[in-house]
C-alpha cells in the first residue's frame, strides 16, 4: 500500500509540473494584468487529458492516504 502511495505521489508531482503555464495567470493577479485571466478558455486535446490524469491521482491519493491511516 506504500508503494502504491509512492508510485502515486510521483506521478502526480510529474503531472502538475506538466500542466500548462496557468501560474502566470495567477501572478497577473499581484502584478495588475488582467487581460487573460477571466478569458473563457476551454481546455482541449492534451491539456483536458492531463488536467483529468491530475484529478484522478490526486483523488486516488487522498483515498489512499485516508484509507492508510485507519488501517
């Protein structure tokens, strides 16, 4: 079950150092620029694939986790 929680972790640290570039976004919000950070912007091919991948790993490890510490 750890090594199951280990696999897991790495995964999911690899997949969110993958995703696309939205801390820039996140960093207009200090900086004043606004201009792209409502924009209505629909994720599609590789960039839906890899945000469902990071909701599902991070899912599974929290279940994991959860599951680790009652047992």
């Amino acid at each position: 079950m750890q090594t199951i929680l280990l696999v897991i972790s790495v995964l999911l640290i690899v997949i969110v150092l993958l995703q696309s570039n939205r801390a820039e976004s996140g960093a207009q919000i200090i900086s004043g620029g606004n201009s792209d950070l409502f924009s209505n912007r629909k994720e599609r091919g590789s960039e839906l694939v890899i945000t469902r991948v990071t909701l599902v790993l991070g899912m599974a490890f929290f279940i994991i986790s959860f599951v680790m510490e009652f047992i």
